[in-house]
C-alpha cells in the first residue's frame, strides 16, 4: 500500500475549515513491475468483467504487459493516434462507449488521456482507474477535467479515480521532457497558494491550511529533488509520482483545483486556446504553466515590495476585452457579467490587509529560488524556450484573469494604484 493511502483516512472527514473532506480514490499502488498485476489490481477493487481500455499510441506503447495482465477481463480498446488535447467530442465518444453498460474505465497515460475519461465516467457513473505512463503533471488524482468545447478550456467537475497505479519503472523511464514538464507544473503550487490564500482574505472564500499545507509540503519535496528531476531512478520517480499525487488529492478534497492552480494556469490555458483556434497544437501543459509561474512570481514580487497601497474599484475597458477574446467573447461575457469575481472585493480591505498580502507573496519560494530548480531540472524556463510570440504572452497575462470566475492576485493588481505590472 502507498503512504497515499494512509494519508487519505488521516486527512479525510470533518475539518476545522468547514468542510469534509472526502475522496473517491480507495487504492493507491506505487512500485516497480505493477505494469504486470494490473488485472489483479482491478479485480481487487471490484471492477467489472467488462473494461474500457483507454490511451493514445505513445501511451499503450509505455505500458507494455499490461494488456497481458488483463486476460480475465473482456476488453473494448480506445487508442487515439496521439491525445495532446482533451476535447469535449473526446468526453462524447468515451461516454457513448460505456452507456448502458456494466463497464469499467481504464485510462492509460497523463493529462490529456486521463481528462476525458474522468469526466466521461462521472457522467455514466462509471468505475475509474488511472495507469499513470509519466510524472507530467498533477492531475491523476483531480476531481475536475480540463476541457476545450468549443474553443474555449474550462474545468468541469468531474471524478476522482477509485484506483491509481504508478509502476516506477515505466515512470522512471519516461522522457525526460515530461519529468521536466511535471516539474513546472509542481512549481506552478507556489503562486497557486498565494492567489488561494489572498482570495480568502478578500473574498471569504473556503481555505484550508492543512490542504494548502499539503500542496506547500508536495511543491517542496519536487524542488528539493531538480538535480534527479531527469535521472532514470526508480525511487526519485516514485517520490516525485507520490507528490504529485498529493496535490491532486488536494483538489479532491476541496472539490476544486484551488490547491494547486491560480493565474498560472489561466494564463497557460488562454495561450492553449488562441493556439487551437490557429490550429497550432499546444506545448506540453507543465511547459507553458512553469514559464507562466516564473512571469507571475516576478510580477508578484514587484507588488510585495510596495509598503502600502492605494486602492480603487477595478476599471475595465470591456471592449478591448471582448476583441481581444474574439470568439469566445461570449464565455467571457458570461463569466464576468452581470457581476463579476472582483465586485465583492472592498478596496479598503486591500488597503487594510496589504501587509498579510505581502507576507503571503514572501511565504513561498522566490523567483531566483524557482528559476535555479527549474534550469536543474531540465525545464523550459523562458518565454522564448516555449516558443511565444512575446506580445502575444504578455497580452494573455494582461487578459488572462477575466478568463476564469476566480480571485487571483493578477486580477486584483488591477485595483491597485500604484500598480508595477500594469
């Protein structure tokens, strides 16, 4: 059994924050050669004769054993060709799939591949479990899918997986460019906390310290370990897998992906939407998060060196939002009137609580700090190293935060008067 494991009966049920937390995930395997006892694992946990098998070609590849471990189970294959993007038709045809039938679902592979068939099984009620082929993003535990319908990615409550298996060997074996990509998306945990902490302290919203504890602790662990980021070690992938699954459970136990996302992610997801409507594929998502994170940490440090502010109702120019967002203006519209996240924040309450503002900035580590880790651990750390235009970078970090209904410290900047990062 995986320390996850312990860590949920620890952390699950009433909390001093208000909620209860809970979480669907029952078994958490981490360890070499799991790969082989798949089958037996489902078994286990009560899965069905009958199973979905879903990847894409580079993930099935990564597994190999694992259609051998499955012999006692009938099995239905969904392979797509190369899963960069988790598309609302995705969600569609995995549902059609298993409607109206005793089945369960294993999704095979990371982000992408795991996305569509945590929200395709929550819709159908569906058993879920995650084979996970590399430590690239923080995901497999979530209870909400990012998904581009329409042009436009949004998150959608979803379904955590009763079952998580990491084998340390195909995750150690996995390309370094996706160990590196997991490192920015861990990294991307600092500036996440800071917009968690300070919405709370502008808007009430529900924070937990001992989920944010956790996310902090998680974060850490990934950035003590930069200098193995890319190394091929069963024990350092193990590690890094169990981190990123911490976070996860985060977002589980919030029911929301609080704990481990804020600006940069809306920022990275902006980007990910303007590139499809180009029909440019985009980065792998801890590549384009970790350089947002590195951009925003900066940004963040310039507003934590004001001693105090002067602060204003925000002021918006609605128009050149809306052109800038061109055909999903109106998602925008949607998200932003006829209120909007920032209406209930008092300026005078920024004002007021500039200095725990600052304080929460300084709490976690700095841009210097994150930028050595990051080149250690092999990531793209550059607006230039993610190949971005630079204008239209900055123009999604100027526009990114009326993308999401969500209190961030870059939505709040913008109320502020003497403002570095207008």
């Amino acid at each position: 059994m995986s320390s996850i494991t312990d860590l949920i009966k620890t952390m699950s049920g009433p909390c001093t924050c208000g909620l209860c937390h809970e979480t669907a995930i029952e078994d958490v395997r981490i360890g070499s050669g799991l790969v082989h006892e798949v089958g037996a694992i489902l078994k286990k946990n009560g899965f069905p004769r009958k199973l979905l098998l879903v990847a894409d070609q580079n993930t099935l590849r990564a597994s190999v054993g694992i259609l051998e471990s499955l012999t006692d189970f009938d099995i239905t294959l969904k392979v797509y060709e190369a899963l960069r993007v988790a598309k609302a038709e995705h969600v569609e045809e995995l549902e059609a799939l298993i409607r109206n039938e005793k089945i369960g679902v294993l999704s095979v592979g990371t982000g992408s591949v795991n996305d569509p068939c945590r929200l395709a099984s929550a819709r159908q009620n569906k058993k879920l479990c995650i084979f996970a082929t590399a430590p690239s993003m923080d995901g497999f535990a979530s209870y909400s899918s990012p998904i581009v319908a329409n042009g436009f990615k949004a998150s959608y409550p979803a379904k955590s997986p009763g079952v998580i298996i990491g084998d340390t060997k195909i995750l150690a074996d996995a390309p370094n460019e996706l160990k590196s990509a997991g490192f920015g998306d861990m990294i991307a945990k600092y500036t996440g906390l800071v917009d968690w902490k300070i919405s709370h302290l502008l808007t009430g919203e529900i924070y937990c310290e001992r989920v944010a504890e956790l996310t902090r602790a998680a974060a850490t662990e990934v950035l003590d370990l930069a200098d193995k980021m890319t190394l091929r070690d069963e024990h350092t992938a193990g590690k890094i897998f169990e981190a990123l699954l911490k976070t996860g459970l985060g977002m589980s136990f919030m029911k929301n992906s609080r704990p481990a996302s804020g600006a940069e992610h809306i920022v990275a997801h902006l980007i990910e939407c303007i590139e499809l409507q180009d029909g440019i594929i985009p980065n792998l998502h801890g590549d384009d998060v970790g350089v947002a994170t590195l951009e925003l940490l900066r940004l963040y440090e310039r507003l934590a060196a004001l001693p105090a502010v002067t602060a204003t109702k925000e002021s918006v120019d609605w128009e050149k939002v809306y052109a800038f967002y061109g055909p999903m203006q109106d998602e925008v519209k949607e998200l932003n009137h006829p209120d909007n996240i920032i209406d209930a924040v008092d300026p005078a309450a920024i004002e007021a609580q500039w200095s725990e503002i600052v304080k929460c900035i300084r709490s976690v580590p700095t841009y210097e700090v994150c930028l050595s880790a990051m080149t250690r651990a092999g990531c793209k750390t550059s607006v230039d190293d993610i190949g971005k235009d630079r204008v239209l970078f900055d123009n999604c970090v100027k526009y990114s935060p009326f993308m999401r209904r969500r209190l961030t410290l870059l939505r709040m900047s913008g109320m502020i008067k003497e403002n570095p990062i207008a």
